[in-house]
C-alpha cells in the first residue's frame, strides 16, 4: 500500500484498518467476558445446590455461550 496509494488514501486505510480492529477486538473481549461470567454464575449455582459436575458444566457451558445466538441453549 506504501508502495502504490498516494499519502492520503494510505492515511485513511490506515486509520480504517486501526478502527477496525480496535471494535472487532473490543467485540471479542466482551463475548470472552460474558462467556466467563455467563460459565461461573452456572458453576456457582450448581455448587449452591449441590449438584454433581458443576465445574464441568460450568465450563462447558461458558464455552458453549462463545457461540452467536443458539451456543447458550446448546449449552
């Protein structure tokens, strides 16, 4: 791109692609997060009640809620 685009047109792509990655990054950062708390409110209600496995599922379930939409109820 520094080769072939004018100055300009470099500036612009360059602060896009910057854009870009600072909300798709903040867009991962936030489903990882919510995934975790999503996974330890489950373990943490299972272990109130007692319930056998409650970290597996904790687990399996916070890594099932990384999936769009549907991943929670799979979980």
């Amino acid at each position: 791109l520094h080769a072939f685009a004018p100055k300009k047109v470099e500036y612009r792509l360059g602060r896009l692609g910057s854009m870009c990655n600072k909300i798709f990054s903040g867009f991962i950062y936030g489903q990882v997060l919510a995934a975790i708390v999503a996974g330890f409110n489950v373990f943490l209600g299972m272990t109130l009640l007692r319930l056998d496995y409650a970290l597996l599922i904790g687990v399996i379930y916070g890594v099932f809620g990384l999936i769009p939409f549907f991943g929670c109820f799979i979980g």
